[in-house]
C-alpha cells in the first residue's frame, strides 16, 4: 500500500530515533543460528506427549495455567486439534432472553456467549431484551448451501469450454460420487466461470445439521479425481479449492449466492420501548443509521452493518463453530426506518451463516453444554441455531446504533471495561433501566 511523502518520513525518523540505520539492518538480516528443537506434529493428546511437547517450550511457568489438574481429561479434545499443549479457558456470558418468531427457532432462548470484551455482553443483553418485550424478532432462513469451487488450468480456452460442456452433463453422476463421501450432505447444484484457459467450478452441497467444511473438501475432491480420469478433455493441472468461494473471507461473492445459511431477520419496537430500553429515538436511530450506512459505503465495507462480528464471533466461540468463518459470516446488510407510528423497524440480513449442531467442535464438553442452554444440541437444530444468531445480530445493532445516536457509547465502555464513574444518563447505553 502506498505512504504519503510525510507518512513514510514520520517512520523513517521514529525508527532511527531508537537505533542507528546499519542495527536496523542487522536486526532484518536473515538468521542462520541453531533452530531450536521443533515440535513435532501430533494428534495425540495423552500425558505423556503433552510433557514432551512441554520440555521444549521456553515458558515452563505457563505449564501449570494451560494444563488441568488432571492431565487425561485433556484426551476429549483427540481430533480436534494437533501438538496439544492444554485448554484456553475464557469466560462464557448470558444473553437474553431473546424472543424469536422463526421458520425453525421458536421461542424464547438464553444465549451464551463466550468473551473478553466487557461491555459486549451487556449490550447484546439490552437488545434481546429490547427484541422480546417488543414481541421477539420474526426471522426466516431462506436458503443454504456450502460451497466449494475446484480450479482448473486448460491449454485453451476451447478446451476449458469443452470441459464445461461435458461437466454440466454429468450431474446425477457427480452427485453419486460426493454421495460416497458422505452420509448427511449432498451436491445440490453446479455452475461455471471461464476465465481464458481457467474453469472455475462452483459447487453446492446441503450440508444437514453439520457446517459442513471437511464435509464439501472431501466430497469435492473426489470429484475432481472422477472428472480427471473420466472427462474427454484432461486439465493440465486442477486445484480442490479455486479461492473463489469465499471461504473464510468477506467477498462480493457473499451477496451473489448463499455460504452456509441465509437469514434475514426483523423486528418493531414501539416508540415508547425504544425510548425506555434504548433511551432514544426511533428517529434518532434511523438519522445515525443513515450516516453509518453511507460511511460504510465510502470505506468500501463489504455489506454494510456495525458489529455483527462481535456477537458471532463470541457465539461461535461458546458452541464450537468454525470461529475463521466470523469473516465471512459476518458480512450482511442492517436497515432502519421509521414508521408513520414514530415506532422502529430494524432488519438484518445475513447470507453467510456458517453454523452446525452436530460435527467439528459442537460436541466438546463445554461448548455442547451451551448449545444445550439454547435447546439447540443435535440433529435438527441447526436452521434453528441460523436464526438465532441472526436474531442476536439484530439484538447488538439495537444496542449499539441506540448507544451511538444517543451520546452513551463511550460512556458505558468507560464504566464497564474500566469501572469508572459514569456521568448522567451515560450508563444507560449498556444497562437495564
């Protein structure tokens, strides 16, 4: 990225104020010295690997935080992480409850959430409540799907577009194939890019309850094994994963399609609620709206939202979601109007929400333990779960746009995070009147 001419001049001059340009050099030069012994990789969680790893590591101290007194209860976490050298332990809070009308989540629904970042807990708190006193939030699932997108590489352009051709006829076998696979998913559809000699082939599976990564990786790689060997025009080189999918990243991709589960939810707060809880205006919201909207827009965000990454993220955390797909799944759009009634109406919309109830993580001991707080553990949850988080979502655009267009942002960070005094009124943005 460029440096203005002042910037780079500023770096330049705060460097060699601490030391002289040739120790700048020696401390950038490559180092050829004695690597330290490496860690071997390993799945193996018992305790007599987890002290050999340990004999390595320089902090001998962290030993006794890191590890539980019992060693061996360490063994649940075989196959779900590799060179396991003890657990993170990082507090888990409440929020709710959260009234949801959905498709698939009814009722009212205490959500867990795992963070270490005061004020966040709070502020979510004060729009389930927000949501539920108003009569809970309508949300709808209304569509999913997981892709993957093999890459692969031509000679020419015709032969990529032969290619295609014969592809698109092999549907059902294709489908058969990923089949072997897998027992919960399913190839649901197929679609083309041709870029010059690439073919970039876009495939969608329903993933059941599971999120679904390894599901659709090991599905899709077996189907570029059956298409190389089968295929009447042989790509020079092919790739199970192409990079245009969106995997664990935010991209325009995300509003062309759906990537996990797309959601869309909504709820109207009356006027006085709005005035009691969020300690505002429905009109004030909306002209605080409009200015984050466009401000969103100008800084090139991909959706436009305020925070959808922090209740996510910290949801995720406490289920055992895939926590890398916070970027994808938190990119959406929130909108705000206000009624003829004065009363306001907030949606949110989500196309990316990559959750599961079963599968990867979701079945640890403490992160099952949450999900059963929510009624949402096991097959048949997991549409549920999507609108939820996508109720949650709208809970936290409350909170914060109402804290933001009222003056009470700062003032109730500087009160929770820090435990400082706050000045009239300012300690409202993030507690229950």
């Amino acid at each position: 990225m460029p440096l203005g001419k002042e910037e780079a001049r500023r770096i330049v001059q705060r460097l060699l104020a601490a030391r002289s340009g040739e120790q700048i050099q020696k401390q950038l030069a490559a180092d050829e010295s004695t690597l330290p012994q490496r860690i071997q990789n390993q799945a193996r969680t018992d305790a007599d690997s987890l002290e050999r790893r340990w004999q390595r590591l320089p902090a001998p101290q962290a030993q006794t935080v890191l590890v539980p007194p019992r060693p061996d209860a360490l063994q649940v976490y075989e196959r779900h992480i590799e060179n396991l050298i003890g657990e993170l332990r990082m507090p888990i809070g409440v929020a709710g409850p959260l009234r949801v009308n959905g498709l698939f989540a009814k009722g009212d629904f205490f959500v867990p959430l795992a963070t270490t970042e005061a004020a966040l807990v709070a502020s979510y708190n004060r729009g389930c409540i927000t949501i539920s006193e108003a009569g809970g939030s309508t949300a709808v699932l209304l569509a999913e799907g997981v892709t993957r997108t093999p890459g692969f590489v031509f000679a020419r352009v015709a032969e990529a577009g032969r290619f295609a051709v014969w592809v698109s006829e092999q549907e059902e076998q294709l489908r058969a194939v990923a089949a072997t696979t897998t027992h919960h998913g399913r190839l649901e559809d197929l679609r083309f890019t041709l870029e010059g000699n690439h073919l970039y082939l876009h495939l969608l599976f329903n993933t059941g309850d599971a999120a679904g990564q390894n599901m659709v990786t090991l599905a899709t790689q077996k189907i570029c094994e059956f298409l190389a060997s089968a295929a009447p025009v042989k790509p020079v080189r092919m790739y199970v994963e192409s990079n245009m999918s969106g995997d664990k990243k935010a991209s325009m991709q995300s509003f062309l399609g759906v990537r996990g589960k797309l959601v869309t939810a909504e709820v109207v707060v009356p006027a006085k609620l709005v005035a009691a809880r969020l300690r505002t205006t429905a009109r004030a919201m909306v002209d605080y709206w409009r200015v984050s909207a466009l401000g969103g827009v100008l800084s090139g965000t991909v959706g436009v939202q305020g925070h959808y990454a922090n209740g996510i993220a910290a949801l995720f955390l406490a289920t055992g979601q895939d926590v890398a797909c916070v970027s994808e799944a938190s990119v959406g759009v929130t909108r705000m109007e206000e009624t003829e009634a004065g009363d306001l109406y907030a949606a949110v919309t989500l196309p990316n929400l990559i959750v599961g109830t079963v599968g990867g993580g979701t079945g640890l001991p403490t992160q099952a333990a949450c999900l059963e707080i929510m009624g949402l553990a096991g097959s048949g949850k997991s549409a549920a779960l999507a609108e939820v988080c996508a109720a949650l979502c709208l809970a936290g655009e409350l909170s914060i746009i109402a804290a933001l267009s009222a003056g009470h942002f700062a003032a109730a960070h500087d009160k929770l995070a820090r435990g400082s005094k706050p000045e009239a009124g300012g300690a409202a943005a993030h507690e229950q009147p």
